[in-house]
C-alpha cells in the first residue's frame, strides 16, 4: 500500500511564516563587526594570528583567529567601547585602545605586528568618540547614550532624537502626522523601526509601535539613502539596542 500523506494547509503557512521571520531576524541585529587584516612589518599577512576584542565597560572578550589569509572578523560584538589585540608567535603584541563600536556598524581595523616578543606589547589610543569611517554607502547617524541622558526630551519620547539625524526633518506633508518623520527623500511611512533587530513599527502612526523608555535604551542608528539589503524595502531604519542589563 502506498502511504498518503495529508498536510494542513494553515500548519504550512505558519511553518513558513517563521521560517522567514528567523531569516529576518538573522539579518537585521544591532550587533556590531571589526574586521580587517593582520600584516608584518613587510607588509606579508600573518595567518593563525589571535585577535581579542574586550569591551571596557563589561569585560566580556571575543576572539577571533586570522585565516590563511590573515583576515579576523569579530562578530557579534555588543555596542560600546573595546581594547582590541593582535598576537602571533615569534612578534610584539598589537593592542587598539578605545576602539567605538556603535549598534550595526561594521569597521576595518588592520593590524601591524613587528619582530619581537610575544610579552612586549605596542599599544595604539584612538579617540572613543572620534567619527568612524564605515564600510557602507547608507547615511548613516548614531544616537549614543550621553546623548539620551542629557538632551532635553519631551514626555521622554526617544523618537524626538531621531531628528538629530542627518537628513531628517518633522513630516510636513500630511497633518495626521503624529510626530512622524520623514528623511532624505523618504516619507514617513516607509520608515521602519527595529528594537535588537526585531520589527516594531506603529502602520497608524508611522512611528515605533512599542513604547520604550529612554532608560533602557542604550543607542540608536538612522539608516537612510541606500540602505543594506538586510533591511528589506523601508527606505529609512531606526535600529535601537538595549544594554545588557535590560535584556
């Protein structure tokens, strides 16, 4: 006897209702990627090498390992301040001090190990709060923290913020506007609102749907222009990231 089999239709839909909300989800994320190359002083790449990132404020470390090519990737790396280090056999160790990784930004940091050994150390300070050249061609505008606790908010509403963005302006072309905002070009209801890469967006108003207190929010990003493909169709994005402790 041939076995038959009979499917749900509503079951099949679900199934592929989450199937592509966890590739969504897998796209978008507010963690952030340092990535680039380990050389010599003769500019050869340094396959094997160990690459440490540790952030300051909580101590947690991620490590990485050069590929054959010498290239690291450092992902996912939760948004704040790290000390960066390279080491290799037989050369000094390389450490990058105050090193910003805001939320969903990618930065190219190469490394250049001398002779020497391992125990000596050649440290490198770069300014925390120093502009960051990105590998994107989105405009692109990060709202930090010390921004949030002491710029003036009324009713504490984090969306006032997004107005410090590059590009961005009050909707004026509608009187139901509710507060929206429309950038470079964008109108307000192709705005999209992320909260640790999950959608939150308010269709009414065109605004985020989930009240958030400014308390836990620990940054936010505006993507606008051309934005990456792993955001989808909206032409501007609000991704915002919570600090460990309110997770």
């Amino acid at each position: 006897m041939v076995p038959r089999f009979r499917f749900d239709q509503r079951a099949v839909h679900l199934a592929l209702a989450v199937f592509l909300l966890a590739i969504q989800m897998s796209g978008q994320t507010t963690a952030g990627r340092v990535s680039g190359d380990v050389l010599d002083s003769s500019g050869a790449l340094v396959p094997g090498a160990k690459v440490v990132a540790r952030n300051i404020d909580t101590g947690v470390e991620q490590t990485a390992e050069t590929s054959g090519n010498g290239s690291y990737v450092l992902f996912p790396l939760s948004p704040g301040v790290y000390n960066i280090t390279a080491e290799a056999g037989g050369f000094r160790t390389e450490r990058l001090d105050n090193v910003r990784v805001d939320v969903a930004t990618e930065l190219t940091r190469d490394f250049h190990l001398t002779l020497g050994a391992t125990k000596q150390e050649v440290t490198v300070i770069s300014a925390a709060n120093a502009p960051m050249l990105t590998e994107s061609i989105s405009v692109e505008s990060t709202i930090i923290r010390e921004q949030i606790e002491s710029l003036p908010l009324n009713g504490r509403d984090f969306n006032q913020l997004v107005l410090l963005s590059a590009g961005v302006v009050p909707n004026i072309y509608s009187g139901y506007g509710f507060g929206a905002m429309a950038s470079n070009g964008n109108r307000e209801y192709g705005n999209d609102y992320l909260l640790d890469g999950v959608p939150n967006n308010s269709v009414y108003q065109n605004l985020s749907g989930a009240d958030v207190s400014v308390d836990v929010i620990r940054e936010f990003k505006v993507t606008s222009g051309t934005a990456p493909a792993e955001y989808g169709q909206a032409g501007t994005h609000v991704c915002r990231d919570f600090p460990p402790s309110a997770r």
